[in-house]
C-alpha cells in the first residue's frame, strides 16, 4: 500500500493550507496539524436483483471519523450497509496511517499547478486563483473574480472610510482593486512551477494564443498570492496592510525568503489567537521570541474567556466545505 503525504493551498480565498494523508482509496485532511478528518472515497461491488451479478457504483465520500493524538478516534454514525465491512476496513488502514504520519506534518506542497488572473495591461500574474496537483485536475472556475473571503469583508480595516458608497466594506474595495486591474474582461492562465519556481505557461481563459507555452521568471509571481507593485501609494499601502493581515495563514508556505518570513512574523504577533491555531504549519521560524510572545498571549487570553465554538467545529466544517479540493 502506498501512503501519500503533501499539503495543497486553499485558494480564493486564500486561507491557509490542507495537510492530507491518502492511501488511494482514502484520505484524512487537517488544516490545524492537530484535528484530522477520514474520508473514505471509493468504488464499491454491490449486488443486482441477480446474485450472481455485481456493478459499480461511485460513492460520494463517507466521513469515517474525526481524530487528533489527546482523544483518538470519533467515529462517524455509519448506516450499515452491504460495504459496510468493507468501509470499517479501509477506514482503520487509514486510521493506522494517520497515527503514523501525523507528527511529520506539514507535508511539502504538491500543488504546483497554479491558476493566476492576469494583469490586463502586462499580461503578468496578478492574484492566485487555483491551484491543482495533477495536470488531469485542472479545471475551468467558474469565476475569475479574486476573492478576498468572507472573513476578510467582516474584520479587516473594519474602521477605514471607503470612499465609493456602493461598497460595504475593505474586503470589497480590496476585491474592486484587484479585478478592475484584471480588465472588463479578465484573463487568467495556467502555470507549472518547477523546483526552481519558473513558471511554464499551459493553457488558460480568455487568453491570446502568443502566450500558451511561455515561460516565465520565478520573480514574476507574486510571493505573497498578489501583486504588490502599484502607481498608486493608497493602493499599495492598503495591499500591504492585508498581507500583514494575513500573514498568520502566508506563513504556512514554505517559498518565503527568510526576510519575507520574518517581517510575517513580526505582523503576525498582532494575531496571537490565529499564530497559535496555525502554528503547527509552519515549516520554519524565523524570530522565534516573536512567535512564542503571541502564543503565550493566546494561552493567555483563551484562560480569561469561557469556551467558545471554535477550533474542531470550525475546522471540520471548512474541511468539509474544501473536501473537493482534493
């Protein structure tokens, strides 16, 4: 049998990485390094009116359980069924495999076919929309809108002034920006990053025939998912000012430069409760004091507060909400 353990961005938006352990016939995901969710996603033999005779059918994937290292394993509610043997067996090699590979997490990063919009005027790489780990996986979105996410719309700048009145909130000024840079009729493309980060151009939407096949430096695709370089000093500034927003999640990957890394660090100290979450999926630490000051003040503020509906609830569900990533 052969296990299988990397990670996969989880885009658009941008919210951090799923760790995930698969064994073909299965897989469990986290996206916390401490909460793991089985899957089991296979074909089963089942029989016809003919005893003699068996089809295939494709079942939607069957959550198994939820494990971490402190509780084990919580089984899910699973209707007894002809494959009902056939799933406890399955699910309990996965269950071994997890057990086994969990403390190596994170894995390295297998997705390295990305999706990036375009700018409209350079033709450059301007935001990550997708990515995929096997050519066979990519796909057309059904959007080529950047998203700047829920979460984003609701707590980042919640105090900023927008100027256009149409727009509720920072998180849609910051979606206007990056799509009004992306043109009326906006293009994206396919790349395959190699190990050295260039990017080899493979097909895309919208996009003008002369650019299929191109080739691209690896100092092109922006190293924080969007583009900083902006005319406008605003603009530039309110794109910095959501990176250091998100920087608790961008230090998840594992490309950064060790400058890069430690100016995340130092702005994500300001969000101690989402260091702490996220902590075990970072591959390396710069400014460790730094790191160890939000977790302590993390530790801290969850002591001095009742227990609210967070970390597994939440986890599992958005694994459940991305599952189809994979």
């Amino acid at each position: 049998m052969t296990i299988r353990c990397y990670s996969q961005r989880i885009l658009n938006p941008f919210r951090g990485v799923m760790n995930i352990i698969s064994i073909g016939g299965a897989d469990a995901v986290t996206i916390d390094g401490h909460h793991w969710t089985l899957y089991i996603h296979d074909t089963f033999d089942c029989p016809t009116d003919d005893p003699e005779e068996f089809f295939e059918i494709d079942m939607p994937d069957i959550r198994f359980g939820d494990w971490d290292r402190k509780s084990g394993l919580k089984p899910s509610p699973l209707i007894d069924s002809y494959h009902y043997n056939e799933i406890q067996a399955i699910g309990h090699v996965l269950l071994d495999a997890v057990k086994q590979h969990a403390s190596q997490c994170p894995f390295a990063f297998e997705d390295k076919y990305e999706l990036w919009l375009l700018d409209e005027k350079t033709r450059e790489p301007l935001a990550l929309l997708n990515s995929v780990c096997k050519q066979a996986e990519i796909g057309i979105p059904e959007s080529l809108n950047w998203e700047a996410g829920l979460r984003c719309k609701q707590e980042f700048l919640k105090d900023f002034s927008v100027a256009d009145k149409r727009l509720n909130s920072t998180g849609e000024l910051l979606n206007q920006l990056i799509n009004q840079r992306a043109g009326a009729h906006p293009s994206a493309q396919w790349f395959y990053r190699d190990r050295f980060d260039y990017g080899k151009g493979l097909g895309g939407i919208n996009l003008e025939n002369k650019l299929a096949g191109r080739e691209l430096s690896a100092r092109l695709f922006p190293k924080m998912l969007v583009q900083q370089q902006w005319q406008n000093p605003s603009d530039a500034t309110l794109i910095n000012a959501f990176i250091s927003w998100l920087s608790p999640y961008l230090l998840v990957l594992d490309f950064l430069r060790d400058a890069q890394r430690e100016t995340l660090e130092q702005s994500a100290r300001q969000h101690a409760l989402l260091v702490d979450k996220m902590y075990p999926l970072y591959p390396r630490v710069i400014d460790q004091q730094a790191i160890n000051s939000a977790r302590v003040e993390a530790m801290m503020r969850r002591s001095n507060q009742p227990e609210t509906r967070d970390k597994v609830t939440e986890t599992i569900e958005y694994i459940e909400t991305q599952h189809s990533l994979i």
